[in-house]
C-alpha cells in the first residue's frame, strides 16, 4: 500500500541520517538531544501501574545498568527483556520513548520489564553488546524470585539493531542451553549483516532510516567484515533455526530492513518453529514510536502487546 499519508509530512522534516560518522560525539549528543526534544509532541505518556528501580549487574569486562519495571499487579509476573534500537552505536534505556515503550509492555502485558545498557560499538564492538544482552537474560533468570519473574515464561524482544541482539540472544540461549524463552518479537529488525536483501535497494532513501547509514553503522558494530556472516551478528544466516523460541516478526514495508523479517520468518518456519509475520503496510522504521499522532502506531503498540499476552496465556495454559 502507498506511504502512510500522516507520514510524509514528517519524512519531508527530518534531518538526513549521515552516510558517515566521524564526530562520534557529536552524532551521540545530537541525537539524545533529537530523542529528548521530539518524544512528548509524538509519543503517547507512559500508562499509570508500574514502578522502576535501576540496577548495575556485573558483566565481562565491566559493569552495566538495567531498568526494571515491575507492575503493580500480584505476580510472580512473566518476565521480558527488551533491547533498544540505536544501530549498535547510540540509542539508551535512559531515553524517555524507551521509558515509555518498557512501561507499556509492563502494565499492558501484566509483566516484568528489564532493559539493558548494552555497551555500545566502536568503543566496544561485536559480540560485546550481544554478550551484555545476554548477561542481562541469564541475570534475570538468575534472580527471578527476588524479581518477582517466572523463570518458565520469559520473553524477549527489541526494535532495529535492538531486534537483532534479541533475536540473536535467542540463538545463544538455545546453543548454551540457558533460560527457556517463550517468545521472541522482533520489531523491524535488522537480521542478516551482508544487507544483501532487495528492499535495500528498494528503500534505500527516502524513508528516515537509509541503506547508506544502515551500512555504516554496522560497519562500526562488526569488529571485521567477516563477522557480517557469523550467526550472532546475522541470525538469518545461521545454519540451524529449529529449536528457537515463538517469534512475532514486525517488519515497516518502507524499510531498508523490511526483507530481512520475512526471510526470517520463512526460514523459522520452515525449521518447525511457530511464527507470525506481520508486516506494519504503510509504515517506515521509527513509525511506531509515532502513537500520539498516528493510529497505525498504536494499532502496531496494541498488536505487540496482545502478542505477549498470547505468548504468556499460551504457557499458562500448558503448565498448569
């Protein structure tokens, strides 16, 4: 279908994403600045019904943070570890959308919500955000009680780069035999690394997100270009999909990711794997943040968060 009409307003507004990075730290700065100044005009107000603490958990190499929200509901609660977007490089569970998106899965869903400060590329390339992510995952299945999670209904999930260390953590918890995941939902993710797919060419420009800054940035997330084809970097490439969790695949049909969620779900599927591709028509890469002012937006919140409903209704019904 055509570009969402409320859309192009807003794609005719916003600044062009560099096709190069060379001030880090003004890219960094420059868009938590961005993040800060737009997320009240475009993003409905986090939902009454949870708190949230902070903790630091020790990883390889270093220390870092997490935010739980918990809802103000009797548990034990299911359990959900959320990684942001930000192309590896930026991106942070102290932006506010994340606050808000977290708060939303915690009251809506009726579960706890961890999100992790995964260290970010170049300063710390592949696997070391994965490998935080995945510390995060282990830590919490490790102090679920204390948390108030069951350890038998976790779920994981992201948006973007976010999607691609949650899917990705999937594969390292069914490798190393860690928590069982009862679902994965992958919001608009970035899947294979080689960025082969025809939508990058399809969408490359003219859509907020580019092919050109996709590339880049991953470009500063691999520590060598031979790391675009390991299986954690590039889930759709690894040789054995059975076995993983669910997945709840959202692609945006104006991405330069697009291709990549439905490759993925066709391959998950033909692994035995249950799986729901449901592309978002009409929508670019950051459309979902866009609930205050596109209805699109909050039908793609609503459909997420019924899907971890479904994925917490379906376990509780085969456990008890």
């Amino acid at each position: 279908m055509p570009l969402d009409p409320i859309l192009a307003p807003m794609l005719a507004a916003m600044p062009p994403l560099p096709a190069v990075i060379d001030d880090l730290g003004a890219y960094r700065a420059e868009e938590n600045a961005g993040a800060a100044a737009s997320v009240d005009s475009v993003m409905e107000p986090a939902p009454e019904g949870a708190t949230r603490r902070i903790v630091e958990i020790p990883v390889e190499g270093g220390i870092i943070d997490l935010h739980i929200f918990t809802p103000d509901t009797p548990g034990p609660h299911p359990g959900h570890l959320y990684l942001h977007g930000g192309g590896w490089i930026g991106g942070s569970i102290k932006h506010k959308s994340v606050d808000i998106l977290c708060t939303e899965r915690a009251v809506l869903a009726d579960c706890v919500v961890v999100t992790a400060e995964y260290r970010k590329a170049p300063e710390h390339q592949f696997p070391v955000g994965l490998n935080d992510s995945y510390a995060a995952l282990l830590w919490m299945d490790e102090h679920a009680d204390e948390l108030g999670i069951r350890r038998d209904l976790i779920t994981v999930g992201g948006g973007s780069a976010g999607a691609n260390l949650a899917a990705a953590v999937a594969l390292k918890a069914r490798d190393e035999n860690g928590p069982r995941l009862a679902l994965q939902i992958l919001d608009v993710p970035a899947l294979d690394l080689t960025m082969t797919a025809p939508s990058f060419e399809r969408n490359a420009t003219g859509y907020g997100l580019t092919t050109a800054y996709a590339k880049a940035v991953a470009d500063l997330y691999l520590a060598s270009p031979e790391d675009a084809r390991n299986p954690y970097a590039s889930p759709l490439l690894a040789e054995d999909l059975s076995g993983l969790p669910p997945a709840y695949i959202l692609p945006a049909e104006y991405d330069p990711l697009c291709d990549d969620g439905a490759a993925y779900a066709a391959r998950l599927e033909e692994a035995g794997v249950p799986v729901t591709l449901s592309l978002q028509r009409g929508q670019f890469h950051g459309s979902s943040l866009l609930t205050k002012v596109l209805p699109a937006a909050r039908s793609w919140r609503d459909e997420s968060i019924a899907a971890l409903r479904a994925a917490h209704a379906v376990d509780a019904t085969s456990d008890s």
